[in-house]
C-alpha cells in the first residue's frame, strides 16, 4: 500500500476543502472497497479524508412520500429498515443479496454507488487495463471473461458494475444529492453513471472532490410489489452473474406500470425500459414476462466466455417478475 | 530506482563476484540431516541474508512475494506455498510448477553470513544450477531490505522456469502443520507495519517477541498517534496510517487472536466487533477507530469463564484446525444482536462471510443454534 496522510472531517465544509482541488485526495467511507483496492495497488491516494464522523446517517420520509437515505447510512441498516422493508422491499433484498454480514455493516450507501468493478484485470495491475490505466488496453476482451458484461460494453471495456444495491435503486429511480464547489446537485441514477464508452477510466458524472450526501426515492405506490433476484455462482457470499430488480403495478390482472433493471450483465446498473414498455397493458404472466426478458436482452453482445448470460439474465428477469407478482400490492 | 544500483553494491571479494563459484557450506539443523549448498546444484538457489525477524512464511511475506511475482509476467507463476526444512525455505509456485529453494536468514549459523559478507545486513545472491553466483546484492548494513531487490533477484531466475522444474537432489522434510503454524506464530511483525523497528510496543517485547523488522518496499509514511480501545483497555499506538486495525492487534498489541485469512475482505478470519457490530479487520483501518470500542476474541471470556459462544463452540466441537475459529465465534456473537430467522439456514446465510476449508459448518450452526434457542428461553 502506498503511504497517504489520514484526517478526519469534522463536517461537511472541512470534507469537502480537504479533497477539492487535492489531486491524488479520495473520501474514506466503509472502505470495503477503498482498502481493498489499496492494499492491490490499484488504487494509490496520498490523502484519505475520512468521511464516517458525517451525521448522513438518517433515514427520513419526504413529504410527498418519498425517502430520503443519508449517504453514511450503512448497507445493514437500510436493509433492515422497517420503511424501507416495507415500502421498497426490492432494495432490502438486494442489500442483503450483496456481500456478507459483515461488509453490509461497514459498506455505505453513497461508497456502494462507487463500488468498483470485480473484473479481475481491474483488480491486477500487472495486466493492461483501460479503466485502470486509460490507453493500455483491455485484458478482459480477449481474456477469460466469463463474468464480464453484455450490455453497454465498447471496445476497450467490457468490465461490470457489481453492486445489487445500484440495480434496485436504479429500478426505484434514485436521486443522487451530491454537494460540492458549485454546490448541491441532484442526478437521476440513470444519470449517474456512464457507459465506458472511449474513456472507461470515467464511471459516473461526479466531479472530483464532489461529494454524495444522500439517496432519495420517489414515492411509487406499487413498488411494495417488488423483488430481487439475484444468480450467482455460489449460494452466498458472491457477486452477480445475472440479477433483475423488478417492481410490478398490476391491476385486474393487467400490469399498469413495471419497473425492471439488472445487474452482473451491464457495464452500469442496468434500466431495461423497452422491457417495462412490453409488459405495460400485457396481461400478467409468463407470456409477458417473456416477451420483457427479449426486450431487455435485446442488443446484447457476448464475448468468448459469458454467451450463457443472454440466456441466465432472460430467466432471472422471467422469476423476478413472477415472483414480484406474486406478493400482494 | 535505486536498485539500479545495486549490481554496483555487489561484493568487491573477488571470490563473491558474479561469475565466481559460490562458496560451499554446510547447514546444521536439530531436526534434519545436514545439507550442503552444493547438494541443490541442478536447480537455482536465492540466498537471503535479513535482519532477524524475517521469516518468507509468514502470510504478509507470502502475499508479499505474490506482489513481487506479479511484477514479472514472464514468470506466469504464483506462489502456492512453502516447505520448510530447518533453514531452508522451499517455495513452490503454481503453472510452472517451480521450486525455489531459498535460503533465509540464516542467522543460526552466523559463519555463513561471515562468508558471504553479509553479517548484520540485507543480502541477496542468485546462484544458478551450476553454482556460479549469477547476481548478488548487499545493502549497507543498517538499510532495511527493500521488495525491489528481491524482485531483481527473481527476475534474473524468471527467464528459465524449465530449469527449475528438476526435482531438488536434496531429500526433503516437510514441516508439520503445527510446526509451521508455531513458526508462523512465533515471527510476530508485518511487514506493513514494520517501518518503525524503534517504535516496538513493550507490549510485545513482553510476549517474547523479537523487535520489528524494517518493511520491504514500504518508505513508510509520517505515522500518527492514536488511541485503540481493545476490550476496554486503552492503546496508545504510535501507528502508520496503513495499519489496519488487524495488523494493529496483531502486530502491535500483540493480540493475535483476530486471524489473518485473505486479508481482502473475502474469508471473514479476522472479524472482530466494532461498537458491538461484527466488521472486518482486514478492510478497517486503526486510525479511523478512535472513540470507538473493539472487541477481539481476547475480550469474550469473563476471567474463566467462556462466553456461550465460545462454550458452545466446544461443546458442539465447533472447529476443525481452529484458524477460522476466532472470526467464525466473533461473527457469531456479532448475529446474535441482528434481526436474523430462526432456521438454520438463516443462521448459514448469515454466517456466509466465514469462509473455511475445514469441515466444522454443521457443527457452527449446531453451536450458534445452542445460544440463540439457550437466549430465547432465558429471555420468556
């Protein structure tokens, strides 16, 4: 690990001045992924300014009905929050689908959006990699790639985002409130990230030094009719080969509204509209639901390794929205 | 890089240049039969020469030594694992199925640093098949060892891994478990941390350990002064910023119960509880836990009185070699304040962060469910 200066912020105003306009400066939350990267090299910050002493730590209502999660709430909390459970049961599901107990209780909800890609030439910095080193090259391309995305990938990346809390806040349409020089800004997640494109070293629209403070989700009267599924390698404990966060407004036996976005596929969490556009006015079931996975699938480009995504992602988007359907509004 | 240098740092002896043959010795060891260096000709052979306190197996040094061979594509290989036999270290490395034997630190026998000029000092020579000394390396004495120069010395024997896939003429005497866990035990210093040899915490020098080697690579950064709360016994630590809390425990308070698995998140070994909530060690670092209170496996049991976890885990015979033990019982008393279902299979989902190779899952889950149902009765 390269040597780096520690300070803690003491609020909001000292974070920020302590990386804004520090080049090589970088926020330290739950660090899962921060230290992690560190101890690989991979990441090399000479200053941490720790960020856990800020008071985001609250979940509140917002009038209208929507909610209002504070960046430092931890992935435990809000996956056990009686509101969240309740209102938004997709992402209670994919927090606790993400990870082990003990890195949901340090994991963050504003470090979980920044959560770094599992590709593994991301991970070694022995091999090229243009996220990591922009121009290098991508080891993945030709590499073993069999968890590596089919959606929104380009020529020089075909890394994965990993997270199963982005895919269900992505379903939920998050806003991200950030703060920074220009002051407080709020992103549509589905703003918030960037496809790779020609510069994979850039993964979303923060400037440097800006800061997120919270996480709000609108109020969405049928989102207590979702769910998470997640496919992985092992029962426990792994990241997404494919998963489908889903949210269903049926009425009569006909859906009025859908929500479907996934994970382990794309290069950023992964809003299926054309899907949501087959199924609105569909008769709820299989037929339906088929019709959503090709839609959302559509498009998709497999490398040497990952061609049985197409298919694994069809069939998790196929359960969630059974499974969705079948809890009671 | 410095070490570019370094070939210039070589021996000015005449009969330790690279290109002379490298001077034969004999290795004494209680445990084993006496082993020449000229015995291993045919195969490639590093000679290290550290301060003491180094020891290749102990797990930052072998996470250490994959570091360094990443840093050489050629090689393809990783380090899979060590044998030990008295001083000799023989390191085995994956795909190329290569064994190095390497010389460490042998102290024991300070005529040999004698003759190869590298008494109180870092020294490295890579002597080839033919036992000509190929490369070689001394550091002024007092200049701790650096990475680079390790890595130069491999990156010389990296070209020909064929070579080095002949089985050593040596016999062999493989280390038991218990004997390389002890040997692993008794080395008591990170290399992360070891920048500071002066800063040794009386702490440790009380548990017999030997003072800190200086870090590998590492120009350490300005440390800082903290204060850790370890089962409610307060720590003044003078600490690098890298330090993670469980290299802190480890290395410093000389509390090595919280284990060192992967270090990377991924095997829940080194779990500890943090204000009461079960964290992970490896990804926490120690000057971001001031004010806050650490609890270790050292601090479950009341005098002699085992927690009913740690009771459980005895009565359930809840391990198998014991190293995942202390972060499988530290998880475990962690889940018992969370919102978790009854069944066993909440318990295996909530206790998927352990990960082991050992055989001891049912009989966790057989203890865990022995205080959770032990708890609910107590509390109707």
């Amino acid at each position: 690990m390269h040597p780096f200066s520690y300070r803690q912020a003491s609020d909001e105003q000292s974070a920020l001045s302590g990386v804004s306009g520090q080049p090589g400066a970088a926020y330290l939350a739950g660090g899962t992924t921060l230290i992690d990267l560190m101890k690989l090299d991979v990441q090399k910050p000479s200053q941490l300014i720790d960020i856990t002493p800020l008071p985001w730590t609250k979940i509140t209502e917002l009038p209208g009905g929507g909610v209002s999660i504070g960046a430092m709430v931890r992935n435990s909390d809000l996956a056990h929050s009686e509101i969240i459970m309740t209102r938004y049961p997709v992402l209670s599901e994919a927090l606790l689908s993400g990870a082990s107990p003990q890195l949901r209780k340090m994991a963050t909800t504003g470090g979980n959006l920044l959560q770094r890609t599992r590709c593994y030439y991301f991970r070694d910095i022995t091999t090229p990699c243009n996220k990591r080193e922009p121009g290098s090259g991508c080891s993945a391309m030709d590499g073993y790639n069999r968890i590596h995305a089919i959606l929104g990938t380009s020529k020089h990346c075909i890394a994965t985002h990993p997270s199963d809390m982005c895919v269900a806040l992505t379903a939920l349409d998050a806003t991200i409130v950030t703060r920074g020089a220009k002051g407080e800004r709020r992103i549509p997640i589905n703003e918030f990230y960037f496809t790779p494109g020609d510069h994979p070293e850039r993964e979303n629209v923060l400037e440097p030094g800006e800061l997120i403070t919270a996480v709000e989700l609108p109020a969405m009267p049928f989102t207590g009719r979702s769910h998470y599924r997640k496919v992985r390698d092992r029962a426990s404990y792994a990241f997404a080969l494919s998963s489908a966060a889903v949210a269903l407004d049926i009425q009569g036996g006909v859906i009025k509204d859908a929500r479907i976005a996934m994970g382990g596929v794309g290069t950023k969490p992964w809003r299926a509209l054309d899907a949501e556009k087959a199924l609105i006015g569909k008769t709820a079931g299989p037929d339906a639901y088929k019709a959503a996975a090709e839609a959302a699938l559509h498009g998709a480009k497999t490398h040497k390794d990952n061609a049985f995504k197409v298919e694994l992602a069809k069939r998790t988007v196929i359960r969630a929205l059974t499974m969705a359907a079948q809890k009671t509004a | 890089m410095e070490h570019g240098a370094a070939a210039t740092a070589c021996p000015s002896d005449p009969a330790l240049a690279p290109g002379s043959l490298a001077p034969d010795f004999r290795l004494s060891h209680p445990r084993n039969a006496s082993l020449s260096l000229s015995d291993l000709r045919g195969q490639p052979v590093v000679l290290a020469f550290y301060p003491p306190g180094w020891d290749p197996s102990r797990g930052e040094q072998i996470a250490q030594y994959n570091k360094i061979l990443t840093q050489l594509p050629n090689l393809h290989a990783e380090l899979m694992d060590f044998s030990v036999d008295g001083d000799w270290y023989d390191l085995r490395f994956a795909r190329e199925q290569m064994r190095l034997p390497f010389l460490a630190n042998p102290s024991p026998q300070p005529e040999i640093a004698q003759l190869y000029g590298a008494e109180g000092r870092e020294a490295l020579f890579v002597i080839d098949a033919d036992g000509v000394i190929q490369w070689s390396y001394r550091a002024p004495v007092g200049v701790p060892p650096k990475t680079e120069d390790l890595v130069e010395a491999l990156r010389l024997i990296a070209p020909q891994p064929k070579e080095e896939t002949a089985a050593p003429k040596a016999p062999r005497m493989a280390l038991t478990r218990r004997d390389f866990i002890a040997a692993t035990l008794a080395m008591a210093f990170a290399l992360t941390l070891g920048a500071h040899a002066a800063q040794a915490e009386p702490e440790a020098a009380r548990m017999g350990a030997t003072p800190m080697a200086p870090a590998m690579g590492v120009s350490g950064g300005d440390t800082m002064p903290i204060t850790l709360t370890v089962n409610d016994a307060a720590h003044d630590l003078q600490i690098d910023p890298r330090a993670t809390v469980l290299d802190a425990l480890r290395e410093r308070i000389g509390m090595t119960g919280s284990k060192k698995g992967c270090d990377h998140g991924q095997c829940g070994a080194c779990t500890v509880l943090v204000d009461g909530r079960r964290v992970l060690s490896c990804l926490s670092l120690a000057v971001a836990q001031q004010g806050k209170k650490i609890t270790t496996i050292e601090g479950l049991a009341q005098g002699e009185t085992l927690h009913p976890m740690q009771q459980a885990f005895l009565t359930n015979d809840g391990y198998q070699r014991g190293y995942c033990t202390p972060g499988q019982i530290m998880s475990a008393v962690g889940l018992l304040t969370e919102p978790v279902g009854p069944e066993d299979a909440d318990v295996r989902e909530n206790m998927s962060g352990n990960l082991c190779r050992c055989g001891a899952y049912p009989n966790i889950v057989a203890a865990i469910q022995d205080v959770r149902k032990a708890n609910t009765n107590a509390s109707v």
